[in-house]
C-alpha cells in the first residue's frame, strides 16, 4: 500500500543513504524489506542525492535502489573519508562523474 501511495506524490529533492556504490553497479541497500520503497522515491524525485561514507565506495549491498544515471549528486561525509583512507574512492568517484553524477566532499 505504502508503494501505491508514493506514486501519486511528487519530490522535488530527495535526500538519500546508502549501504554500498559501486560506479558501474550504482547505489545499493542491505534492507530488502525497504529497499523497493528507495527504489519508488527514486522514480518520484526530480533531483537524487545520495549522501555517503567513501568507506562505501566501491561495496556493494544486497539490493540496488538506484543506477548512477539515476542519481543527481552524492555527497561524501568528508571527516569520515580523511581518516579512512580509502583510496579506491577518487576512482569511483571518477566513474560516477563520467555517469553525470556530481560530487561534493
């Protein structure tokens, strides 16, 4: 039901987490039982944001909720990535720049 009712709204901007990106693959969730509804605001949103942890970078989780050409923008947690040091994250980065997704550290 909750499904049906979100596809007579329409967002604007929605602002959207995610367990795993992986810049081929998109952005993904380890929740199942919620991740058909993700994948219904996606449809519904003008512009998508995701906002992640470049710990996530390059995972993948269980379901995919959105492709990059889906996804407007990703803002990365900066205080999270400068102690992370997780290196793959500016190459997928640059993958999901060349899918027409935008960044913001």
């Amino acid at each position: 039901m909750t499904e049906a009712t979100l596809k007579s709204f329409h967002v604007d901007v929605l602002f959207a987490g995610c367990d795993g990106a992986d810049s081929k693959g998109g952005f993904y969730l380890s929740n199942l039982s919620t991740s058909s509804l993700d994948q219904q605001m996606v449809k519904i949103a003008t512009h998508v944001i995701v906002v992640e942890v470049s710990v996530k970078f390059g995972r993948k989780g269980f379901v995919r909720f959105a492709e990059p050409e889906q996804v407007h923008r990703s803002n990365r947690h900066a205080l999270v990535r400068r102690r992370s040091g997780n290196p793959g994250g500016e190459r997928h980065q640059h993958s999901y720049c060349r899918a027409g997704v935008k960044y913001r550290s």
